[in-house]
C-alpha cells in the first residue's frame, strides 16, 4: 500500500492504462460527487464489502479514496493482505480533491 499526494495520485492514474478508481464511501457520500470513473464499494457494509474486494481482480492497480483518507487507507491495507499487488490511498480523501468532480 502507498499513501499518494492528490498531485501523486492524479498523475500515476494518468499514465495508469491497469488503473480502478475506487471510491470507499457511502451512498449518502458519493452523491455529492465523485471522481469520473469510480466504482463504489461503501467499506461501511463490512462483510458485504469485503465479499465485493475479493471479485475484484487483483493484477489490477487499485487508487482508492474516501472522504479524508482513513477509511481508504484501511481498505488499501485489508487489500494488500488479501494478494491484492498494488493499492493506493488518496491522502486527505476526496476533501482534498481538487481535481474533477461528477455530482448526482
């Protein structure tokens, strides 16, 4: 797992063609806005969203976010130890985001 900048994260996932956007947060949260191009699992459905991890495929590079960063960056390490390689944590969440937003 690395913890990425905003500025890190954006660029990596740019030239990233094995790139998922994640996007850790509830439903509530993911209709004031989300990055272009996430798939939401909301870590708060705790079995559920473990179950929907591990359908996911694990060559892929994973960029994952919440709203400040805490609650991706546990996503990120439960990740690593289920085999998946490489996860990604936004620092700071999508609070720091100031990049595009698509709001519902």
């Amino acid at each position: 797992m690395s913890d990425l900048s905003q500025e890190e994260w954006e660029n990596q996932l740019e030239n990233d063609p094995n790139a998922f956007v994640l996007d850790v947060r509830t439903d509530e949260e993911v209709e004031e806005g989300y990055i272009p191009g996430a798939k939401q699992i909301d870590f708060y459905r705790g079995q559920e969203f473990l179950d929907e991890l591990e359908k996911l495929d694990k060559t892929k590079n994973y960029y994952v976010y919440c709203r400040s960063g805490n609650r991706s960056g546990q996503a990120c390490m439960y990740m690593e130890k289920s085999g998946f390689t490489n996860a990604y944590n936004l620092v700071g969440g999508i609070l720091k985001w100031e990049g595009e937003l698509i709001e519902e």
